[in-house]
C-alpha cells in the first residue's frame, strides 16, 4: 500500500501530539462516545493506533480492556509505547495485510487508516489507502480480524479545509488541501502538513486520502460483511457491525 506520499509521518511525528490535542481532536470526549457504544466488549482493534491518544483516554474509563493497536509508522509507535507502557500490544502493520493470528470484539479507526466524510447530502468511505482492489482486501482482512458480530467505529468527520494555526512553543502550523484525482468510483486529496517556527520550516509531510463516492462506499463495506447500525451519540463515529 505505499505510494509517493506515504513517509509514515516520520517527518511530523515529533509534532503530531502538539498539533492533534490542541483543537483538532478532543480524545475525551471521543473514548467516551467509543465506550459508550462498545461496553463491556474488552478485546479492541485500533486500526492506525498513531501515538496511543485515543486508547490513554478510553483506558482511562475502562482499565481492563485489552487494546491491540496496528500503524505503519514505526516514529508513531514509538511514542505510543512511551505513553502507554507494555499494558497494549502495538504492532507495525497495515490493515491491508495484517495477520494478527487472533479476532476482536470491535476494531476502531480514528480517521486514520479508514473514516467516513461527512458531506452533509452524502458520506464518502476513505482513508490512506489508494485504490480501490486495495481497499476491498483490507476490508475484507478486518472482517477476518473480528467475531461475528464484532463492530467497527469509523470517524465520521467534515471536510478538510485549508487552514494555519498557532501552537504552543511559537509554532505555526499549517495544512492545505488539493484535489489530485476524480474518477468515476473515487476522488483523491493531497493533505499537506507544515509546521513552522519564526519562518522556518521545522516539519513537513504529505498525505493522499482516497474516497469513494457513495454507492462505491457502500459496496466495499457490505461486501466485507459490515452492516451500517447507525452513529454514536454526539456523531463522533459511525458504527458497523459484522454479519452473526
């Protein structure tokens, strides 16, 4: 699943945490929407596991969950494991080819590797995966991961926009969005991450996010097994559930 734009945040890794827990995330608010749909189910998949902020928070309401977290940026798992200690397994892998040798109760995808865009009219199914075959085999490799009828939380966010915003420690940072392709089952974005301080560029990276138009997006995920069940209080997630 690499391609030209996939560096696996290494290059902004350092300045990950800084940048998502300063308004763009509110990981509170989010573990407890996840657990508030999730419950008492304990074995949890979290697809794209990043630096560990989302699991810190639900382990925070529930401390005996048990966690398995995959990314393909080993930067990102490094810190995740300073934060979360040896209580949740990470692994570097991706959803595409992963093979974990076990099944969850629920797999959970921050926006990361899979989210669903919320276009007011319409939602779109993407992520960081190119391609259409690509998406279908990792979607299909999820349903392997989990019980029958297991859940998946997708993120369910707006649009991205072009925007610069200024952090602590006098950094600026800033993204900016570009449509590259659009073909008849999907169109790809070109995300540009840069931060800055006093001019000078600290960190930079680039991003496609692929999204699939919505008959598209509803094919892929009913033929991997998954059942839309509806979406989380406060709208943070919508929820999917895998055939019995």
């Amino acid at each position: 699943m690499t391609n030209q734009y996939q560096h696996q945040y290494a290059n902004i890794a350092k300045y990950y945490d800084l940048w998502v827990t300063s308004g763009y995330y509110d990981y509170e608010i989010m573990a407890k929407a996840a657990h508030s749909i999730l419950g008492d189910k304990s074995q949890i998949l979290e697809l794209g596991v990043g630096t560990g902020l989302l699991v810190e928070k639900y382990l925070e309401i529930d401390a005996n969950c048990k966690f398995t977290g995959i990314d393909f940026a080993p930067s990102m798992l490094e810190i995740a494991h300073q934060r979360l200690g040896e209580g949740v397994k990470l692994i570097e892998a991706d959803a595409v080819t992963m093979d974990l040798n076990t099944t969850f109760d629920a797999a959970i995808s921050n926006g990361g590797v899979w989210g669903i865009l919320d276009l007011g009219d319409r939602w779109e199914f993407g992520g960081h995966i190119p391609g259409l075959e690509a998406n279908r085999k990792g979607l299909s490799n999820l349903a392997r991961h989990l019980q029958g009828g297991g859940l998946l939380l997708l993120h369910l966010q707006k649009p991205h926009k072009n925007y610069d915003k200024s952090l602590p420690g006098d950094i600026v940072y800033s993204q900016h969005m570009e449509e590259v392709e659009d073909t008849e089952d999907f169109h790809t974005l070109l995300k540009s991450y840069c931060f800055k301080k006093d001019g000078e560029v600290l960190a930079q990276e680039q991003i496609l996010i692929t999204c699939f138009k919505p008959d598209i997006s509803q094919e892929l995920l009913t033929e991997a097994g998954f059942e839309l069940q509806g979406r989380s209080d406060g709208e943070h997630f919508v929820v999917y559930k895998t055939r019995e």
